[in-house]
C-alpha cells in the first residue's frame, strides 16, 4: 500500500479510492472561464483539476480562481520558482513541479518551505519528452529506466529538504514505457503515483492508449490518480477515466451498459438505440448494468446478468430484468419503457 498525502479535501493513496484528474485548457487568466468549466468537470465526475500557471499574470488569476473553486487546484509550473510560490501562497491543494528545472537547492527550498507550511503536497512531474540530456546520453532514449531514475533523483532534492508530502507521475506517449516505468518505480517505492499516457494523439486513440495503459496499472494495482489525456473537452476525459475505472472494477456508482455487437439477426437500429441510451443515462449514478441487444432469441440469455434490459425483434422488442421477460413492446416504445423502469428503481 501507499503512503497517503492530502490533495485539498480528496485523500490520495494509502487505499483511498483512485481519484480522477483533469486539466483545465481554458487560460488561466480568464478566471471566469475557468471556474466555468471547473463547474463542468466536478459535475462530470472530476475530483481534482490542475491548471497551467507560466507567469504572473497567471498566478494572480489562480489565487482567484482558487478563492472560488469547489475542486481542490494543481498548479502546473516549469521553470520559475516564485510561481510556484505564490501558487501556494494563493490557495493551490498541489504544486506540479519539475525541482531539476526550477534553479538550485536554495530555489527547491523555497518552494518546499511555504509547502510545508501550507501542508501542500507536490507531484513531482517527469516526462519522457523532456528528460534531462545526462539520461538520455545514459540510456540513449525515453526507457522506463530513465523515468524511473528521474523521479528517484527529483525525489532526493525534495527529501534532502525534509519533504515527503510528495506524489509521482512518469508518463511518456508509448504506452509499454509508461507502463514499465510505473511497475518499476512501485516495486522501489512507496510514494502516491499519478498516472496517465500523454500526447495520445487524436481522441480514438487516446481513448484506446488511455485504457490499455492506466488499465493495465489498475489491474496490478498500480495508481492513486489517473487523468486520461485527450486532446478534446476536458469532461470527456473525466467521462473516459470513470469509464474505465468502472471496467477495471474499481468504481460501482453510475450505469455499466452491455450491448451486443450486432450481427445478420438484428432486426432494429441497434447502433442507434445504444448511442440514445448511452446517453440518457450518461450521468445517471445508479450502480446497475443494463443491456441494450439486437435479438430477443439470444439477448436475454447473454444478458441475464443486467439488472435491467431490452432486446430488439422484427418491428417489436422486449423489455427484461434479470433475463426475465417483464413486457413485449413495439420498438419506438422500447426506449421510453426501459428508462421509466430505470428512473423508477
């Protein structure tokens, strides 16, 4: 098990539930866009949000931003360590930082010094884009071996400094490295681990990188926090990360919908029957599976475990619970009849 540190509010590690990260693209310095769309992502399902703070200007709207926030704030920083600073001066639940890049052991005491105070956790942020030139002379490219090494000689600055509130992410765009690097790490320590796989590319494949590696770490029981990066809304990464918390067994809250992937006996649009069901119940938070199939003579067979069904037949389908058959409908009222039994159980 993990050691556990406090981002705000939300516990992370030590066998809290995985928390589910995102980060703001709107810019800092438009607060009210901000606070906007930090409104969206807790009413999506995000725990914890993190936003770029390069300069300033920035740091001066984060303060604000924080003053108003219902999710505890990462602030992201590179480089400047009075920015980091005066993040934690300004209400940040984390510091991002990177402490070989942000100046000398004087600049990393700094920050630790008002983390301290505050009992602000920092993340330590390596990734494999932007490895330091020693390592990849060393290991020649981006290996898990050199992230790994990264975090441990990131970690020595923050602990020669009598600083341990800290939580690891080591990402890299190939998702095997990302998750070597992590299994790795978590067999040398004990430190909270974000993880993720960054720059996935278009958002089909971000969604297939994002559940091949942070579920393949969830099923060894790897990761503290996740954040699924996409290059799309934000909320879309909170809906994907609960989606695949969810398959990984590791969340019961919200609707688990199964569906058939169609063959020569289908008789309804079926396609186009999951997608309106997924997203009537997008947000609904009951723990319940429902099943949404193509054929009332296989479907409520495969589909005896949902708690809650339909099947589609020529012009007609069924509504069951539990493989049990509770009525037989004509199609346009399939739809309407499941999510009036949905609302009312």
């Amino acid at each position: 098990m993990t050691k556990r540190i406090m981002v705000g509010s939300v516990p992370i590690g030590g066998g809290a539930p995985v928390a589910i990260q995102s980060m703001l693209n709107t810019k800092t310095t438009d607060v009210e866009g901000c606070l906007a769309q930090i409104g969206r992502l807790q009413a999506a399902g995000c725990q914890i949000a993190r936003l770029a703070v390069p300069d300033k200007a920035a740091a001066a709207a984060f303060r604000e931003i924080c003053a108003a926030s219902p999710l505890p704030l990462v602030a992201d920083i590179h480089f400047d360590y009075k920015l980091a600073i005066a993040a934690a001066e300004g209400g940040a639940a984390k510091i991002r930082i990177n402490p070989g890049n942000i100046g000398g052991d004087d600049r990393v005491q700094a920050v630790v010094e008002v983390c301290k105070e505050k009992h602000i956790p920092i993340r330590i942020g390596v990734n494999g884009g932007s490895l330091d030139k020693k390592l990849l002379e060393k290991y020649g490219h981006p290996t898990a071996e050199a992230l790994v090494e990264s975090a441990f000689s990131h970690l020595e600055l923050l602990e020669k400094q009598g600083f341990y509130d800290t939580c690891v992410s080591m990402k890299s765009s190939t998702v095997p490295t990302m998750v070597a690097a992590a299994r790795l790490f978590r067999s040398r320590c004990d430190s909270p681990l974000h993880i993720g796989v960054t720059e996935t590319g278009p958002v089909r494949m971000g969604m297939i990188k994002s559940a091949m590696g942070i579920g393949a770490l969830l099923l060894d029981g790897i990761g503290d926090t996740i954040r699924v990066s996409l290059t799309d809304d934000p909320v879309e990464e909170v809906y994907a990360a609960k989606d695949i918390l969810k398959a990984a067994g590791l969340r019961k809250d919200g609707v688990n919908i199964i569906s058939c992937p169609t063959c020569g006996r289908t008789k309804i649009d079926l396609i186009g029957l999951v997608n309106q069901v997924d997203a009537a119940l997008k947000d609904c938070q009951k723990p319940i599976t429902v099943a949404v199939m193509g054929c009332i003579v296989n479907g409520p067979g495969e589909a005896r475990e949902a708690d809650i069904g339909i099947a589609g037949g020529d012009g007609c389908g069924m509504l069951f619970e539990k493989g049990q058959q509770i009525a037989k409908l004509p199609y346009e009222e399939l739809l309407p009849a499941l999510l009036k039994r949905i609302q009312e159980l």
